[in-house]
C-alpha cells in the first residue's frame, strides 16, 4: 500500500510533464517535462481518502530528471519509472509506468494541474479508470508538490 501510494504520487508529479502523439502534442508534452525538471518535496499525499502523516511526508521527495521519475524516502529509491502527459487533454493527463520498486511494471493513469512551482496529482493507482478530477476518495491517490527551493 505504501509503494503504491508513492508511485501515485511519482506518476502524477511526472503528468505533469510528459509527451503526446504527434508533433504538436509531443511539444506540448516536452514544454510540460522542462517545467518539472529537478526535486519536489510532499506537502500533501492521500490514498483512499486518508491522509499520510506529515512527519512521513517531510522523509519523501520526488525527483524528475527527462521523462524519468524517482520517489525517495529517507534517501533511499522507493519506487521509478517513466511518465508521459498529455496537456491538450481538460484535465491535463498523465501516465505513469512504474520500472523500479512496489508495482513494477504497472501503469497509474491520472491528471494533473501544474502551478508554477506547485504540482498536484490524482491517480487511480490500479490503472483501470483515469479520475476526471482531484477528489479524494477510495480507489484513488492525491497528492501536492512543491519544488525545493535552492
């Protein structure tokens, strides 16, 4: 549950910046994945409506780095992959394949909404139904992060 919830939250961080089909929305996509670029930190994450604790949050970071992502914990790799976005699409999607770590090999289908320095994400993190909002609620992870300032 726990690497679920944090490849949730890698997959929607990364929808923020991925490619689409064809040269248009691939543009689209690759201005989405320069925008992300570099370490985020959690400030809010929920799976199945049910906030995670601040104190496990302050321990967790996200790292985009091209179409990769990677999910930390105390330093430590909690889970990988790779992501693509669509922005054209109302909400902006995204979709997240985990390589590394709990639920390698699946897809998180999600959406996002990208806010200057501030990112936040909904997925279903068993891939089955993409959410066409952010509401929290069973079946589904949130999350909100914001880039570490240098």
């Amino acid at each position: 549950m726990r690497g679920k919830f944090l490849w949730v939250v890698v997959v929607a961080l990364l929808a923020a910046g991925g490619t689409l089909q064809g040269e248009v929305g691939k543009d689209a996509g690759d201005d989405v994945l320069k925008k992300i670029q570099g370490t985020w930190k959690f400030v809010s994450q929920e799976m199945d409506g049910k906030p995670r604790p601040k104190e496990e949050l302050s321990k967790q970071t996200i790292t985009f780095d091209g179409d990769k992502w990677t999910v930390r914990r105390d330093g430590k790799v909690v889970q990988a992959g790779t992501h693509k976005f669509d922005p054209a699409k109302k909400p902006p999607q995204v979709d997240a394949v985990v390589t590394e770590g709990e639920d390698k090999g699946f897809t998180m289908l999600g959406v996002y909404e990208l806010t200057a320095d501030t990112l936040k994400v909904c997925f279903d993190p068993k891939g089955k139904e993409r959410p066409a909002d952010f509401v929290s609620k069973a079946g589904r992870m949130t999350a909100v992060v914001e880039r570490e300032k240098k």
